[in-house]
C-alpha cells in the first residue's frame, strides 16, 4: 500500500464512513451546491447537514466559498481516490457475500413455512 | 431529482454498511429480512455458511468447512484461488444462540477478534460484524486483501447477480 500520512488518511476514513457524506461527496462531484440545496436532496435539516459538511471539511474533502449571503461547498482539493477505494472494496465483498446469504435466509424462510404447514396438517 | 431517485432505489435494497470506527476497529452492518434464529442458523452450520462467504466473484473457491460452533470449538476454512491456496482458522470464543458469536481469527498474530451480534425487530434481524485488529496496519492490510480479492473479478457480480436472482425467484 502507498504510504500517505496517517492523521489525514484517518480523518478521511472518519469522513468517509458514514453513506450520507459519501453521497455528498458524489453530489458535489457533479455540481457545487449551497447547504440549502444538499439538505433539501437529502431530506435532512439544516443543522443536520451542516454538521456533515463540517466532517467533511475538516478532512479536507470540501471546501466553502461565500459568495454574498450563500455558502457554496465544492469538493476540496484532497484526493479521496485511495481512501475511498479502500473502504469502497471492503463494502463490495461484503454485500457481495451478503447478497448470498439473503438467499439462505429466504430459503430457509420458505423451508420453515412448509414445514409448519405439514405439522399443521 | 436524480439524486433523491437515486436514494431511494438504494433505500429498497438492504445497504451494507461499512464504518472503520476506528485505526484498529471495523464494523460492518446490514439487516436481513428474516427472523434471527434463522439468520444465526446461516452463520452457524457449515453446510449454509459455505454456499454464501465465499461469493463466486471473488474468484475463490472454499475446499472445505468445518466448524464446531461451542465455546472453546475450533474452525477451518480452506481456499483454493488460482493455484495457490489458503486456511483459515481460529476458535470460537461466545456462542450465543440467536443473538452472538465471537470468534478469533488465528492464521497470523495480526489476526483480529470478530464479534458478531444478531438483534430482531419486526421479523428482520439487524446484524453488526465488529472485527478489531491489534494494529491499524493488521487493519490497513486486511482492507487491502479484501481490495485484492474482489478487485478484477468485481464487475461479473452484477451478470452473477442477475442469473442467481432469476434462478432463485421471490417467495
């Protein structure tokens, strides 16, 4: 693995936990987008989106630019390609192996009503 | 609008989801519509566990599974990928019916210590996988296997997907 420095490679990973600022981060890959805005496509509060972005700025991932009385946040100048990349990974083994097992779970499901109809009968 | 549309197609399917809580600490988590007897029993004979831990895109293929799920009750898993292959084992430490399992991973003095938690509600079971690591690099290193592991062979998962769902239907 590249060696990166350790205090920004955590806070990054600690950014990047949680699926609502990934989400912002992909939104704002697209476009710039006031608080206001990424709230409303969240459906979450203003408080609340703040505090996400906050995160996320002080790792580094976004940044905020005022312009009059808007505050606009585009992507900061930290490449998350590795970080993300490393936890992006995990996740795909383990919806991967996930996916499997809600197969079991049905079929076990499926497997318990027969049977508890046969006991009925 | 795409976005919101976006949210809540991913909203329909349960998410995985996976948090590095901290330098040596990973959870993973996930509901599973089903109740937790039935998701434990999944986790706990090794005939059911076999058929979904090793999905066949990660381009491995599991030579054998025992499992002797009691305290202190060992396990094995043994991979074949490409032509090398590898063990996996440990001792189970808590075993819990329904509801917790905690076992050691042994193959290296890396390896972490896995805590498996099942909770119930409505008929569907919340699951938290808790893997801790003795060192943030025993952790850096297992992200980077897994990254190994999945990498190449991702992109067929979507194809695999689609014919296991067709073959297996919806009850």
């Amino acid at each position: 693995m590249v060696q990166y420095s350790q205090a920004r490679f955590d806070a990054s990973f600690a950014a990047l936990s949680n699926a609502t600022r990934r989400g912002v981060l992909e939104q704002l890959g697209r476009a710039d987008a006031s608080i206001t805005d990424l709230a409303e496509k969240f459906r979450m509060t203003l408080t609340g989106m703040k505090k996400h972005v906050g995160v996320l700025e002080q790792a580094g991932l976004v940044t905020m630019e005022k312009v009059g009385r808007v505050r606009t946040c585009k992507l900061g100048p930290r490449r998350l390609d590795e970080e993300a990349a490393w936890i992006e990974r995990y996740s795909q083994l383990w919806d991967a192996r996930f996916d499997e097992l809600d197969k079991v779970v049905e079929e076990l499901k499926r497997k318990e009503k027969v049977d508890g109809r046969k006991k009925r009968e | 609008m795409d976005a919101r549309r976006e949210s809540e197609v991913a909203l329909m399917k349960n998410r995985t989801m996976v948090e590095r809580k901290s330098e040596r600490e990973l959870v993973v988590t996930r509901t599973f519509n089903g109740p937790a007897r039935l998701v434990f029993e999944a986790w706990t004979k090794p005939e059911l566990f076999r058929r979904w831990w090793v999905p066949k895109s990660m381009g491995m293929s599991l030579l054998s599974c025992e499992m002797d799920v009691r305290v202190g009750g060992r396990y094995r898993l043994e991979f074949a990928h490409g032509d090398s292959q590898a063990a996996f084992f440990g001792t189970y430490k808590e075993v819990t019916p329904h509801s917790r399992l905690v076992w050691t991973n042994e193959e290296s003095d890396q390896g972490s210590v896995t805590t498996v938690t099942f909770a119930e509600k409505d008929g569907k079971t919340l699951l938290v996988m808790h893997e801790l690591y003795p060192s943030k690099e025993a952790l850096d290193a297992a992200g980077t296997g897994a990254a190994d592991a999945m990498g190449e062979t991702f992109g067929q998962l979507d194809e695999l997907l689609v014919t296991l769902g067709a073959s297996v239907g919806r009850s």
